[in-house]
C-alpha cells in the first residue's frame, strides 16, 4: 500500500511538473508568437505604403507643324517602350510606314487628369507633322504622350519599387510565381512541409538547386528583414511570422506584397524591389504589357537577381527562364506551343546603357533639392508622390554627347593641360525659367559629385555683362559711350596694390562701350565698374537672380565671384528673358498617391532689370557672336539663327565658360579640371565649342526680341561711338538707344551721306589710334 | 506724349534715318517653333481693318465732315498685327479656360504650361496665365505677367490693351485705384472697346 502511495505521489508530482512545464512552454509560445506577431504585422503594414517618389520627364506634345521627324518620334516612343508592331493593335504599339506613323498611347495619370489610352496617326513631311489625327480620322489640335520615368527618390537604404495594384498585375504573374515557387500558395497556411521534403528530393535527383522549400510567404517575410543570416533560429522565427501572416492577412493581400517586395536587382546604389520596377529595369515598360517569355524571366530572376542577372550572364538566365516555362507548360499554366515558342525567344531585356527608367543623376539631385524646400523626406521617400518635372530627355541627351564628345576631342589635342577635363552643361527655357537638361560631370549617368549645383568657380568674364548692364540701367551710359581702357591700379584695403591687366596686356585708349564689351576688354570694364558704383554692381548680381549679392571687391569686376553653374544660369536666365526674373525649375507639379495636386514651385516673373537696359545689353551680345570673341560659333550655325553670349575665362586658365541663349534655349557651358589646375583653354577655345555643338544639334529658334516702345535704332561707329551712316564704313553698326538719346555726330560722314568713292572702305579720316586698334582686332 | 512722337519722328525721317531693322536685313529670319515674336507662324496675317472713331466725332455724327481730320500718326516702326495662337495654343487655352470655370485651377496651370512650352514668346499666353494667376489669388503674379505681355506685343495694340486691362484689374484689386485707372486709361487709348 506505502508503495502504490508513493508511486502516485511520485506521477502526480511529474504530473504537476509536467503541467507546469506545459503552461510555461504554452505562456513562453503565446510571448513568441505575440511579439513575433507583433513584429511581422507592423512590418507587413507599414511597408504596405513605404512608396518612393516616381519622378517623370516633361511629356511630348504633339500638334500639327511641330518641327518632329517621323525618325525622332519613333526614337522617342522606342525610349518610352512601345514595341514596333504590325498590328499595332495594344497600349505601348506603333507601326511605321514611311512617313506616317500609327500609334497606340497609352494610358496616364497626369497631373490634372487621367489621360485615357488613345490611338493616334501621324504623318510627317519634310521634318514636320503635317497631320495629327484620332482613331476616327477627325483632327486633333494637341496631344500627349506618356512621359518617360526618370527615376524614383528612394530612402536612404536604397530600396527602390514601382508599386503596383492588383488591376495592373498580368494574371499570369501570380500563376507563374505560384507555379514555380510555391505550387501549394492557395492552400498552405504559411508553411508547407510537403513542400520543403518534396524540394528536398527533388534537388538531390536534379542534382542541382531546382525548387525551394520556402513558401512565398516565407519568402516575403525574409525580404522584410535585412538581415541575410540563415540560421535555424532565423528560419524558425520566419515559419512562426508566416503561419501569423497567414492568419491575418488574405491570400490576395500577401501575393501583392510580395510581388510589389520582392528583391529583383541592383542599379548601383538602387536595389530593384518588386515586379513593377523590374518590369522598367529590364524592359523598359511597364509590367501589364509585358509578353510571356518577358513575365517568364523575371520570375526566373527571383531565385538570384544576381546570378541570374540577365545582362551579366545571360546564358544562365536563358536556361532558367525556360525551366520557368516548362514549369508553367507542365502545370498547365500555358499551352505546350505557347512554352515552346517563349522558349524560341530571346532574353529582350533592354540595354545596361539606358536601363528602362533613364538614369539622369544630376537633374534628380536638382529635382530633390528643389522639393525638399516644401516636402519631408519621408514625404517624398515613403507616400508615393508622382512628380512631374522640367527635363527634356531628348535635349539632355544631345548634350550628354556634345559634351562628351568636345572632352574626348580635347583629350587628344596636343596640350597635356587640356586632357582629362570636366565639364558641365545647364539647358533652360528662359521665358519660363524651366531647367531643361542638367547634366554634372563629364560621365553624366554616374551619380556622383554634381558639379552643375556644387562646383563654385571664378566665372572671369561672364561677370562683365553684369557691369555693362549696371551701367546702361543708371541712365549715364549708352552703348555708343566712351569708356577709358587704359591702366588702373587700386590700393586694396588689407594694402596690396591691384593692377589688372587685358588679355593681350595693352591698354587701347577710349573706346565704346560696346567694343570694350565684345573684346572683353578687362581695363575698361574696372574703369567703367568703379565709375558706376561697386555697389550698385553687387545689386545687380542679386536682382538678376544670385541668392547673395557678391562681396564688393573691385576684382568682382573681372568675375573674381565664385559660382556655381545653376547661379549663373540663374543671372543669365535673367538676361535672356527681356529682364524677367524666373526662379529656375525643375518640378511642375506633384500628385499625391490618390492623384491629387500638392504643394509645387510655380511659374513666377517679375520685372528685375529695366527693360531697355537689358535689350542694350541683349543686342550688345549680339555682337559679341558676330565679331566678338564668340564668332567663331557662328561658322556653324544656320545664318538665320541669331545667338547672343558671353565668353568667361578665370585667372590661369583654370576655368572656361560660356553663356549664351537663342530666342527660345539658354546653354551654360563650363570646362575646366576637379583639381583646378590650368587647362590652357579660354571661354572660347574650351566651353564655346560645346555650346556650339549642342546649339547647332537642337530645334531652336532665332534670338528676336522686340525693341522696347521708348528705344530707336541708330547707327554709329563701332570705335568712336560717334553717329553715322550704313553706308559708311564697315566700322558702323545699329544699335538701340533710348528716343531722343544725344549722340555725337560722327565728322565726316553725317548720317544721310552718300558714299563718293564706292573702293575706299573707310570714309572718314581716322584717328591714328583707329588704325592701330583695328589691326590689332583683327588677329584671332 | 502722341504728339512729341511724332514730332520726333517726323525729325527722324526726314533725316533719312535708314534701316528701322534692328538685325541683319539679309535673310528674314525662319519663324520656327514658337519664336515669332507673338506673330502666327506661317500663314501671313491679315491686318484687320479695326473701326476706329475719327478723332473728334462722336458716334452718331455724319461722316461728312467739314475740317480735314488730322492724318492718322505714322509709328516709327510698322504695327506688328495682331498676335493670334497657333491651334495647338488654341486648344490647350479653350482647356485651360474650361478648367476655370470648373474651379480645376492647377489643371488649368498645366494646360497654359503646355501651351507655354510650344510658344513661349506669345503674349497671349501670359495674359492668360496672368488671368489665372488673378483666380488663384496670386494679384501681383497677375500684373508681372500682364507686364511680361507688354514687353512681347510692341507695336500691337490690341494684344497691349489687353495687358493693360490685365494690370489694370491687378492693381485695382489690390486697392490701388490711381494705377489702376492710368492703366485702364492706356488701354482705352490702345483699342476703345
């Protein structure tokens, strides 16, 4: 009896102990499974709407006599994506028969409506569209295309994704996911054991890694965690926050995360995340339009975005993709005829040079600088904006060449200083101040420094326009006025003597303002700067557009200011633009993700410089292009296409600039080395020839402004400012003054003269200092 | 002011002030794109024959007139006709106004942005975007604007009054009646209604 006693109190005991430990194990699996809960849920929602920024290029307009060739638009719907194609009969189609074009637009949500898909015939004559026209043959004034995605602003840790809802997942994506990696998705419950044993086996007989265990649930949990270790604790947490996924979310729901997370790629910095940018990445265009062979690969790729990348080894990719597609034959996911002639197709992934989403780094810099003013980081990392900008892809892209292609070719010249330089290239629409092509180093696609918004450089020359402006705006100085080229020196307040100097060192006496300012003749500017008033230069500076006004020394005059290319763009905007000031933009307009407008830097002028003094000056630059220091530009340009400029060289050579605007484009060249060493070029032999190029490549139209109500016309000479007439002289030029504006007459030749001797050039009889200064012009 | 101008130019001509051309006579410069300057680009405008009153007359008075009506006031330079919108223009404005009235006022920005980019050099344009910006509240945007006109349509009076008129209803909304007048008063002297 004692014994049977104490055996039961001996199981009781273990029975109790045992229970203890059951409830410890069963309160220790709720803690677990709470916090893990916890953690996976919070996750699985919060990153539900991390959406990045989808930045857009300015869109294509379209209307009847547009300068377009059928050639450039088939180049611009190729970058958009759009397939070439018989039919023609989808979203993102065209065909091309000569020159008419049929094209199939597709669907966009703009800014201020949802553009809904449409189809359009154009045809094209003699570089123009000469007819746009609908689906039902009526004509259409305007019409515009899809813009083209630029690039996203993602957070810091780099993820990047274009999120896409269910409506514009193809159906065969998530049938082919679930074939190839998850065959029991619908029916699992977070884990499938079968499967992990079935994969099992089925590596062991392939003899190579052919299926996974995980589930895509188990698989979406993973990416959620940046930590990449596989240890057992790992991939026990991971089983426990699938089965809880599972049960709180449904089977829709963890499909789209995942594919809108999964990792797909790597762009540098940018990690690829989710089928709708991977769509871009590899393709070009977007997910709905992509053809089963394209769907096929890109659930390939899911197994190892690197070791399947399709650019760097696409043999395995091929294999892989086809395994994916006899997979889906197999399963019955497609048709065996449908597998086999995928598998006869080639990869199609788009070029690594403009991966699908163009790579311009120096404008999105410009474009986050510009809306972190009115928006948060996680604003614009996190809420899924849309911003529309300013960039003309087209533009920046023949400025990309231009540029590289004048650097290559100094690289060869003889002077070793001239090798290896940087360079920059700013493009705007002065009218309305839109930043239309940006490009920050010589290697435009890399994103590093961008020297277009942070290199402050001495802009030499480029300042000199500025001075002649404050002169002409106090209302003493007209451009047939006499300013002294002649030496100056100046005691500086820490006591050092400044002596500039001119370009060819000699000093050429009185001469007018409009020659001091088309030879860019450094004396007479001092001269002219000190008699105007340091201080009501610096102003200038700042009411063309320069955020602070330069410090007030007398080598600010010669352009000893230092500024970036966006500053001087800014001041020249200024000029270009009948002195109207347009703060310079990037962004149009931002949508929120429900496509409601926000917060965006608006179109702004306002009246900054007097108008006639600004038109002077415009008409002065003019001729710094005709026989200035900028005419060698003019050599090849069409002779209609009148250009103004300003040529800028710093100290030593170490920096070569050059500004100069049509009637519709403003071009900021700069050219010089990171290191700031010499590069024996000048304003005119290192940028002007860039912004030559570019100039002659692009749709412009000629520099043509309208002379102001108070101003005339009147002709004087180019040396002694003195009036004359057309007929005499070669020395004589029309330039604007204001009515009534009193001006010296010139003494022999009177305006109404008529030529006696046709052979001599030269009426009237010279001053000696004439004859030197124009032989001493005439040298290159 | 009309008449010292005219004494001005009556000087200058006979002068024989030569060539009013600002550029190079050579080649008349191709009007791409949207340069011209507020002109339709191709077709050659018609200058319409604008009825304006006889100096003196009232409306109403015979047109038999006894004193010889001083001659209508050459210009220095020829009046530029009337800007007028390329259809594209046309069609982006008739959207933008739409938009208006609708009250879609960053719909309508958009549109006249548009429009902007295919003629950034019209000045009715800018005098539709100044009448946007009065919607918007946006008052002295307005008159930059109606100014930014001004300085496009020299020599077209029509296109001038119209600016006035915008800077005018700017100045006056802002409460500064004296400017206000003076402007609507320029705009009257342009193109009577």
């Amino acid at each position: 009896m004692a014994r049977s006693k104490r055996s039961r109190a001996t199981r009781r005991r273990w029975q109790r102990g045992f229970a203890i430990l059951l409830l410890l194990l069963l309160i220790a699996g709720t803690v677990i499974v709470a916090v893990l809960g916890h953690r996976i849920t919070s996750q699985f929602e919060g990153r539900r709407w991390t959406l990045p920024a989808r930045v857009y290029a300015q869109p294509l307009d379209l209307y009847v006599g547009q300068s377009l060739s059928a050639e450039r638009f088939t180049e611009e719907l190729r970058r958009l994506g759009y397939l070439a194609s018989e039919a023609a009969d989808r979203p993102g189609t065209y065909r091309r028969k000569g020159g008419r074009v049929d094209v199939q637009v597709r669907e966009f949500r703009f800014s201020d409506e949802l553009q809904p898909a449409q189809s359009l015939r154009l045809d094209f004559k003699g570089g123009r569209m000469s007819s746009l026209r609908d689906a039902q043959g009526s004509d259409v004034p305007v019409a515009r295309l899809d813009p083209l995605l630029i690039g996203s602003i993602f957070p810091t840790h780099g993820e990047d994704r274009i999120v896409v809802s269910p409506s514009e997942v193809p159906p065969l994506l998530p049938e082919a996911l679930k074939a190839v990696e998850d065959r029991k998705f619908d029916q699992h419950f977070g884990v499938d054991p079968l499967a992990i044993m079935r994969a099992l086996f089925a590596n062991i007989r392939a003899g190579q890694v052919e299926q996974g265990g995980s589930t895509l649930t188990q698989q979406l949990v993973k990416s959620y965690f940046l930590d990449s270790r596989r240890t057992l604790r790992r991939k026990a947490e991971e089983a426990v926050m699938a089965i809880i996924l599972e049960a709180r979310f449904d089977k829709a729901d963890i499909m789209n995360a995942y594919i809108n997370e999964i990792y797909l790629g790597q762009d540098g910095r940018r990690a690829v995340h989710g089928f709708g940018l991977a769509s871009q990445f590899y393709f070009g265009k977007p997910l709905n339009e992509l053809d089963l062979h394209e769907v096929s690969l890109l659930v390939a790729i899911v197994r190892g975005p690197s070791y399947y990348d399709p650019r760097r080894h696409p043999e395995r990719a091929l294999e892989r993709r086809n395994l994916v597609l006899r997979l889906l034959a197999e399963q019955r996911v497609v048709s065996d005829e449908q597998a086999e002639a995928a598998a006869g197709r080639p990869l199609g992934v788009t070029g690594s040079v403009r991966r699908g989403g163009s790579f311009f780094p120096a404008f999105l810099d410009l474009v986050r600088r510009q809306l972190r003013r009115d928006y948060r980081e996680e604003d614009l990392t996190e809420a899924g904006l849309t911003v529309f900008t300013t960039l003309d892809p087209l533009l920046q892209e023949k400025a990309e060449a231009a540029l590289a292609a004048e650097l290559k070719r100094q690289d060869g010249s003889k002077r070793e200083e001239a090798h290896g330089l940087e360079g920059v290239v700013v493009v705007t629409s002065p009218q309305t101040g839109e930043v239309i092509a940006m490009i920050g180093g010589r290697l435009a696609s890399m994103d590093g420094f961008n020297r277009a918004l942070d290199a402050r450089r001495p802009i030499g020359s480029l300042a000199k326009p500025v001075v002649y402006l404050t002169a002409l705006e106090s209302g003493a100085f007209t451009p047939a006025s006499i300013v002294q080229d002649e030496p100056v020196q100046l005691k500086l307040p820490g006591g050092q003597l400044w002596e500039p100097n001119n370009f060819d060192r000699r000093a050429n006496g009185p001469v007018t303002i409009v020659e001091a300012l088309t030879r860019s003749l450094n004396l007479a500017t001092v001269n002219l700067g000190l008699e105007v008033g340091l201080d009501r230069v610096a102003q200038t500076f700042e009411d063309l557009g320069l955020e602070e006004a330069p410090p007030e020394y007398p080598s600010m005059l010669l352009g000893a200011v230092d500024l970036s290319p966006i500053d001087v763009a800014q001041i020249y905007n200024t000029l270009a633009n009948g002195g109207f000031r347009s703060p310079l933009r990037a962004v149009r307009a931002v949508v929120d993700e429900d496509g409601q407008p926000l917060r965006a830097p608006e179109l702004e002028v306002t009246q900054a410089a007097s108008a006639e003094a600004v038109y002077a000056l415009d008409r002065m630059l003019i001729e710094v292009m005709e026989r200035g220091t900028g005419r060698t530009a003019r050599r090849q340009l069409p002779d209609s296409l009148v250009v103004a400029g300003k040529t800028g060289t710093s100290n030593d050579y170490r920096d070569s600039w050059f500004a100069g605007f049509s009637g519709t484009h403003l071009i900021v060249v700069w050219v010089g080395h990171d290191d700031n060493s010499p590069t024996a070029l000048t304003g005119t032999t290192g940028a002007l020839p860039v912004w030559t190029k570019l100039m002659a490549s692009i749709d412009t139209s000629a520099f043509e402004p309208l002379m102001p109500e108070d101003m005339e016309d009147r002709w004087v000479d180019y040396y002694t400012g003195r009036e004359t007439s057309p007929i005499c002289a070669g020395s004589a030029l029309s330039l604007p003054f204001m009515i009534g504006a009193r001006l010296e007459a010139s003494e022999s030749c009177l305006p109404g003269d008529a030529v006696e001797d046709e052979t001599d050039q030269l009426l009237q009889p010279s001053p000696p200092d004439a004859v030197e200064r124009r032989r001493r012009y005439k040298q290159p | 002011m009309r008449v010292l101008r005219c004494l001005l130019v009556g000087v200058l001509l006979l002068n024989g002030a030569c060539s009013i051309q600002p550029f190079k006579p050579e080649s008349p410069v191709a009007a791409t794109g949207g340069a011209a300057q507020g002109r339709a680009a191709g077709s050659a405008p018609e200058l319409e024959s604008v009825k304006e009153p006889v100096p003196g007359m009232l409306p109403g008075d015979d047109l038999q007139i006894l004193a010889p009506a001083p001659m209508p006031l050459p210009r220095e330079r020829p009046a530029a006709p009337p800007a007028t919108l390329k259809p594209a223009s046309q069609a982006l404005v008739n959207q933008a106004q739409a938009q208006r009235r609708k009250g879609d006022l960053p719909g309508a920005n958009v549109s006249l942005e548009r429009a902007l980019r295919i003629e950034p050099n019209n000045p009715l344009l800018w005098i539709e975007m100044g009448r946007l910006r009065m919607d918007q509240g946006n008052l002295p945007q307005a008159e930059s604007m109606g100014r930014k006109a001004l300085a496009m349509s020299v020599g077209d009076d029509r296109t001038q009054a119209e600016a006035w008129r915008l800077i005018g209803e700017s100045l006056k909304a802002r409460g500064k009646n004296p400017q206000a007048e003076e402007a609507f008063e320029r705009a009257r002297e342009l193109a009577p209604l």
